[in-house]
C-alpha cells in the first residue's frame, strides 16, 4: 500500500484529472464492475441536507463521478439511520458498483454492507467511519483528530493562555454520539485544553465534561442552543459570564450564539465551529463567531473518486493512514485531508479567494 501520498487537488483541477484518466481507460475497459468510465454506477448516501456541507458533497460527488462516467444515485435520509439503511438497499439492488456512505449511525450499516459484499460492491466510508464491519473497504476524511486539536489551539491563543492568570470560563460542546468523528474532534481539543482546566486557568462552571453530557444529538442546532440556555440558567447567575466555548461544528456553534444572545450578551465569547458554512463564516466577519475549521469538500470528492477509480482498476489505492481508524473489525486504510483553521484574518484568502464560497454569498 501506498502511504503518504497525498491529494490536495482543488475540485476542477482534481475533477478535471480524473476526466481524463476516465476517458483514457474507457476503451480499455467496460467490464461489468464498471471499470474506470464504463458505464459503472455508484451510490452515494448522505446523512441530511440541513448542513450546507452535505448539499456541497453530494453535489461534488456527484459532479466528480459523472465526470468519471458513472451513473449515480445521490439519496439525504434526512438524519434518519433506518431511512440511510433502506436507500442503501435499493441502491444495492439497482446493482451498483461501488457505494460512497457518510454513515448517519455509524453501527446501523452492518447488515445492508454485508449484501453489498455479496455482490462485490467496494464501500467507502466517507467523512464518517462505519463500525462494527468487515464490510468497510476505506476511510476517506480529514484530520479529525487534527480538527480538535486546530480548535483547541485557537483557544489558547485568543485567550494568551499561556500568559494570561485568568481564570477563564469554559464550556464544552460536542457532536451526535452515533457520529464516530466526535469523539476523535472532541479528544483533539480536549489534549490541549484539559492541561488548562488541570491548572485552572480554564474552569468549566456547569462541570459538563464527559462526552455523553456535552454530546448533541444529530448536530442539532436547536439542541445546543437549548443546552446552552440552561447552563446559562443554571450555571451564570450574577455577575458570571462565559468567555469561551469549545463547538465542534458551525451549526452548533450558530445555536450557541442564539442562547448567548437572548440571555443579553452583547459582545460573544471566544466560539469555534467547523465547515466554514456560509451563516458562520458570516458570523466570523460580524464578531459573532471567532473561527471555523474549514474542510474542501471538493478536494474530498475528488480523492473519492480517485480511490474508488484506482480500487476498480484493481490498482494502488493511494492512502495515508493505515493505524488510526480501527472500526472495530479492523483496521480502515485512509485517506486524510488536511483541515485548515480559519477566522477574521484569513477566510478571505482560504474560503473566498479558493473559490469554496462566493463572495457574494457574504454579503
Ligand atoms: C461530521 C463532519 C463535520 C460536520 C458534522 C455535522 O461528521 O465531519 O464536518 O459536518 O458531521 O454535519
């Protein structure tokens, strides 16, 4: 296997290269397991389209591999894990070659992954890690552990933590529990700040820490705001305020603001997010929201489709990581992206200028 090698290419570049690695293999071969070109056909289910990033993925996907002469199927189970494991179904019984899943429960899979095997279908595993199967080819994501650990840093740099007497008042946030990507973005964070919080520089007022209190189920926004409206309640009586707040994802970190925002606080905290949405990287520009991680969605559609050309060829499937990603069956070879951190100083150049969001989607 190849380690190392990484694919950084913006989508029209990547899109563009695998194009033409398509139309030159098409001649040479259109077997019945598709073959780079020929005819093949691929699903692709994502979990939900009330995150702006699944639209882009889909979109990008789907884009990607018609480019590469597939047929697709592009199907949203809406957050529902029985809904994602029926349309997986269909699209197994529609005879595709290859399946691209961003699992919304990661342990629901196993039984529909195993029909898939037996019709020789290669699955991906995309952004998300399927557990608990031997039916899971590859990985495909970014960094995730790196994600937590961007946040984090930007915490302790806007705070001066390594300076600053403080004491600073935290709270933790973390994703949906079914998500496999949670805890490694929470952990991340975690290994940077729990030094701070030891030597009470930072002190969390609610004493939530544990994943299963700070987790939020779907991602949900509204949850988060809710959560966040009772520690505000329960936890800031008085003269107390919170000066940062670790959120793994824009939606969540939106739902935060909302919370902050109807108990009276006029000037934020320190919040960070994840997926550079268009209404974060807004809130970024307002003072609403301090950072994003962003994650180019075009460069992981166009990896995929690099994999996944590569896997039916019967050639090298080009990965970089073969020792994180054990999905308790065994280990996932993957491929990870590089995340970037991103806020008021640099979203032009990384988001706007890179093409990622127009600029007058800002405005
Ligand atoms: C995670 C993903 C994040 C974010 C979140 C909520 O699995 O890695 O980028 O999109 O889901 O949708």
């Amino acid at each position: 296997m190849n380690v190392n090698r990484r694919h950084l290419l913006t989508g029209s570049i990547g899109a563009a290269a695998v194009a033409l690695t398509a139309s030159a293999c098409a001649s040479e071969d259109s077997g019945s397991n598709g073959g780079s070109g020929g005819g093949g056909k691929v699903g692709i289910a994502m979990p939900t389209k009330t995150s702006e990033r699944w639209i882009f993925d889909g979109d990008n996907l789907k884009t990607s591999f018609e480019d590469a002469g597939y047929t697709v199927s592009l199907q949203y189970a809406n957050d529902e894990p029985d809904k994602q494991v029926s349309q997986i179904e269909t699209m197994v019984g529609q005879g595709v070659d290859v399946l691209v899943v961003a699992a919304i429960d990661n342990k629901s899979l196993g039984g529909v992954l195993a029909q898939a095997k037996e019709q020789e279908i290669t699955v991906i595993a995309y952004d998300r890690l399927i557990l608990d199967t031997p039916d899971v080819d590859y990985y495909v994501s970014f960094d995730n552990t790196k994600v937590g650990t961007l946040q984090g840093t930007y915490i302790v740099e806007a705070l001066d933590l390594e300076n600053a007497e403080g004491p600073f008042n935290l709270e933790l946030f973390a994703g949906a529990l079914t998500d496999n990507n949670t805890k490694y973005f929470f952990d991340g964070a975690w290994a940077v700040l729990e030094p701070y919080v030891t030597e009470g520089k930072l002190v969390i007022r609610s004493g939530q820490t544990s994943l299963e209190q700070i987790a939020t189920e779907n991602w949900d926004g509204s949850i988060a705001q809710e959560r966040m409206d009772n520690i505000l309640s329960n936890s800031y009586k008085g003269d107390n305020k919170v000066d940062v707040v670790l959120a793994p994802y824009d939606g969540i970190s939106r739902g935060i603001v909302a919370a902050l925002q109807s108990s009276g606080y006029e000037k934020m905290p320190v919040i960070t997010g994840q997926d550079a949405e268009v209404e974060s990287v807004k809130y970024i520009i307002e003072g609403l929201q301090s950072m994003t991680v962003y994650k180019d969605t075009r460069a992981l559609a166009s990896t995929t489709v690099d994999m996944v050309l590569a896997s039916i060829d019967g050639g090298e499937v080009e990965v970089n990581d073969t020792e994180t990603y054990d999905n308790g069956d065994h280990v996932v070879p993957a491929n990870l992206l590089d995340p970037v951190s991103v806020d008021v100083n640099n979203y032009q150049e990384e988001v706007v200028d890179s093409g990622y969001i127009d600029e007058a989607d800002l405005a």
